[in-house]
C-alpha cells in the first residue's frame, strides 16, 4: 500500500515551494559563510552530541583494540618462539665449540706426551663402546695396518687406562684397567714398594695387592707402572690410592683409583710398546735334574 506524500506538497504549486525552500537554503549557506550565524548553534550541538559520539564510537575502538592486542600477541608468541630456537642454537653451538676447546687442549697434552717417551706412540679415537655393560672395554680406530698388536699399553695425557686384547687390520679392542681381573705390576712412586694392581668391575675401586710393607703406604700415594712385566714401559701413572682399610679379620683392603679418567675423552694414544716375551728360561741345576731323575727311577 502507497502512503501519500506530506500535506506541505499537496497544496500549492511544487515548483513554487522547492524554489522557495532551495532559495532558504541558499541564504542560511551564505549567512554561515559570511557571518557565522549558526556558530554558535553548531557549538551548542556539538556538546550536546558528543557524549553520543564518544558511546557509539567506543565498539569500534574496542573491536579495534581487541583485533591490534589478537595481532600483537601472535606476533609475539611468533618472535618469541624463533628467539627460542635462536638460543637453542646459540647454546648447541656455545656447547659444541667448548667440547671441541676441550678436545683441542686434550690433544696438545697428548702431543706434548707423545714427544717426552722414548718410542713410538700412536693417536688414536674410540669408536664405540660394547654394549655389554658389565665389560670395560673400548673398540678404537687403529689396528693392524697401522701397527697396532696385542697386548700394546693405551693412554690418555693423564696415565695409563688399558691394553691392546684383540687386534684386527682397521681397529682393535682395548680392555681398561677396570675390568675385572685384569692386572697391571705397580710401584709407590714415593718410596718404590711394588704390588699389582687389579680391576674390580665397572664404576668399582681398584685393589691393590701383594704389598708386603703396607704400613709405607698412605693415602694419596700415586702408584705408576713398575715395568718388570715388559708389557707396561715403567714410570706411568696409573692410579692414586683412595682408601686403606685395615681389618684384623679380614686382612688389608687397599682402594686405588685411576689417574686417567676413563669415560671422558675421546682421543688416545697408542704406545707402540712391544710387550716382552723373550724372557730367558730358567737354569736347572744338575743337582736338581738329577734328584728329578732318581725320584722318577725309584718309582
């Protein structure tokens, strides 16, 4: 249904008013241009809207805010996220550059060892380790073709840690001090008494045995490498002694540990060593052989 148009247009001519309307217009423009004459009605306007205006606008400036603080914070979580990985990367790389310092100065103390002993000496690097974890023994990576045979001495720039045990034409197998029964002749470097000591087992002291004066002996003595089995050359350090226990019962429990230490670097060194096995075999008298002969006879 049509509404009609307002009563100001039905009476009259059209033309008539919106001539009179367009010329009213015209001269309320031309008042406010030339005298400001509805300044101040404007003004008055103005103050009375602008709470309005300020009510209305506040959504949109909330919306506004909410969508920028949505922005920022993505942003953020985004700069923060790669600033992480930065550090992370900063620390892989701060870590890796003091491994290879560590390494570095370890390989100058075997260089400036290699150049005091009067043979031959080899550097080598641990491949792995046997999975057997009750086995103290390293794989490294120098063997037949390099030289390498059994029962060769191996060191790190601290001391003695092993021996050459299997040998192939790439790499060999070192068994280390700790390994349970094996046995290295030693001597008190304070006061030359001798012994052997022995590997108890993994991450256990090592003993020292066969020590006829123990009451020479004090705690922080170092014990090296005696040399009267020709397989260790003499002089090396090999252990300090820890403990000594002194039981009426069970006798006189004497705790070493190595001066090297085992599970920490990676280079080593071979000493091309060879392990003496030209001992001389030992002289029977005739009297003897003859006592042999006339107790076989008599039965």
């Amino acid at each position: 249904m049509f509404q009609s148009p307002p009563a100001l247009f039905n009476q009259g001519a059209p033309l008539l008013k919106l001539s009179v309307f367009v010329s009213l217009c015209l001269l309320l423009i031309i008042a406010d241009y030339q005298f400001r004459a509805t300044e101040q009605i404007r003004a008055t306007l103005q103050i009375v809207l602008y709470p309005i205006q300020i009510a209305l606008s506040q959504p949109g400036k909330l919306i506004d805010t909410a969508s920028d603080n949505l922005r920022s914070l993505s942003t953020m979580k985004a700069v923060i996220e790669q600033q992480t990985i930065q550090i992370q990367n900063l620390s892989l790389l701060s870590n890796h550059a003091e491994h290879l310092e560590i390494e570095n100065a370890n390989l100058r103390k075997l260089l400036a060892l290699q150049q005091q002993v009067a043979f031959k000496t080899l550097a080598t690097e641990i491949i792995y380790k046997p999975s057997n974890w009750a086995s103290q023994k390293i794989v490294i990576n120098r063997g037949l073709a390099d030289g390498v045979n059994i029962g060769m001495p191996v060191a790190s720039d601290t001391g003695i840690i092993g021996q050459i045990i299997r040998v192939f034409q790439y790499s060999a197998e070192v068994s280390l001090i700790e390994e349970r029964d094996s046995a290295i002749p030693v001597l008190v470097s304070r006061n030359g008494v001798r012994g052997a000591l022995f590997g108890m087992g993994r991450a256990e002291p090592l003993d020292l045995r066969f020590i006829n004066s123990i009451g020479d002996l004090d705690v922080g003595d170092y014990l090296t490498t005696s040399g009267i089995d020709g397989t260790y050359p003499a002089g090396f350090p090999v252990a300090i002694i820890t403990k000594i226990d002194r039981s009426e019962t069970a006798g006189t429990f004497i705790s070493c540990r190595p001066v090297a230490n085992l599970n920490r670097f990676r280079h080593l060194m071979v000493l091309l060593y060879q392990p003496s096995s030209s001992a001389p075999n030992p002289i029977i008298p005739d009297s003897v052989k003859n006592k042999k002969t006339s107790k076989w006879g008599n039965k």
